[in-house]
C-alpha cells in the first residue's frame, strides 16, 4: 500500500540532524551543505558538497583513520573553500 511504502521510506535520525535518501545537512558559515560518509575496516570515505556554489569536497583513504578525523578534515577543506 501507499502507507507503507512511505513508512518503508521515512528516514529516523536518532540526533534530531535533517537527513534524506543517505544524506546529512550541514550549515557551514550561511552555507547549506550535504554530506556523507562510511567506513569499512581500513577504509573510509566522506563526501562534501554546497549546491548552490557548485562545491563539493571528496575524500578517500586506506590508511584507516577515524571516520571522525575525515569528517573534520572535509568539513574544515569545504570551509576554507567557503570563505575565499
């Protein structure tokens, strides 16, 4: 039925953060970005991107930092970019 395919495909967050589809909002500055990350063992990856200016920052590593330092790092590049 219609009902539950849009129950199927309602996203839940459990921090409260917009999501949809596998993607994250993220305000930087007055900037409106998505994201995304993942990790598998000795892997990670995160995606950046600000639409409306055409930004997007992508990084991929099998040196196997913590998907947090990635994260930090992308969000720091997408700023920089941002800002100048």
């Amino acid at each position: 039925s219609q009902q539950r395919l849009t129950e199927m495909q309602t996203t839940r967050w459990e921090k409260q953060q917009p999501m949809g589809i596998g993607w994250k909002t993220l305000e930087i500055g007055d900037s409106q970005c998505v994201y995304h990350g993942g990790a598998d063992p000795g892997y990670v990856s995160y995606l950046i991107a600000e639409p409306k200016q055409r930004l997007g920052v992508v990084l991929m590593t099998n040196a196997a930092p913590s998907p947090e330092r990635i994260e930090a790092l992308g969000n720091d590049i997408m700023l920089e970019l941002l800002t100048t």
